[in-house]
C-alpha cells in the first residue's frame, strides 16, 4: 500500500510547513486527492489514521477533496470534455492536455497555537 508513504511525506511536509510549532498544534489537514494522481482515498485516509500517532498528529484531522480531471486545449484554452479516443477540441481540434486532477496536493492545515 503506497498510500503509507504518501501519508509520511505528507507528514514530512507539514513538519517543515508548521515550524517552529509541534505536530501537536494540528487540528486539520486538508489534502486534494486527483481522479488521475493514482491515490486510493480510502487507504490514504487509513494510513493517515494508522499513521498520525506515532508522527505526533494525535489531534489532527484528515480531509480530502476529490478532483475530477480536467482537460484544457493547448491551442485555444477550452475546456475539452473526456470521451472515449484522442482528446481533441471541439472548437478549434486542438490537442488536450490535462490542466487538474492529477496530483495530491497538501491544501490547508489548521493549528491551534497559544500565541500568535
């Protein structure tokens, strides 16, 4: 299950993004999982769960937001629909590229800190 990995850089990146305060100051982290970034949402929530007391996230929350992938012309900028074969614009029948939805992307954390 790679899901424990990305979970532990999760945690690695949240060390570096909450110092000098304490892994115990989190009450929230909010992740965007992509329909296309090959994460099971499911077993990262449960690695987090499994995970978070021995990285000291005791108190923490997990939230993930679902992505749908998005596709975008590379000529023109529309939006382009997914459909079965080539993606290619509707308007000029230029070449899609995927513009969201695949990656996991660390989105918010919320602490709980006595003095700011």
């Amino acid at each position: 299950m790679h899901e424990v990995s990305l979970v532990q850089d999760l945690f690695d990146q949240t060390d570096a993004a909450i110092h000098p305060h304490a892994a115990s100051a989190v009450r929230e982290v909010t992740v965007r999982i992509g329909a296309l970034a090959g994460v099971d949402d499911v077993l990262f929530r449960t690695a987090f769960e499994g995970c978070k007391r021995e990285r000291g996230y005791d108190a923490a929350t997990l939230t993930i937001l679902l992505e749908g992938a998005e596709w975008a012309c590379e000529s023109c900028g529309a939006a382009v629909v997914s459909t079965a074969g080539p993606l290619r614009c509707a308007t000029c029948d230029g070449v899609a590229r995927l513009r969201a939805g695949d990656a996991l992307i660390l989105q918010r954390l919320e602490l709980e800190v006595p003095h700011v």
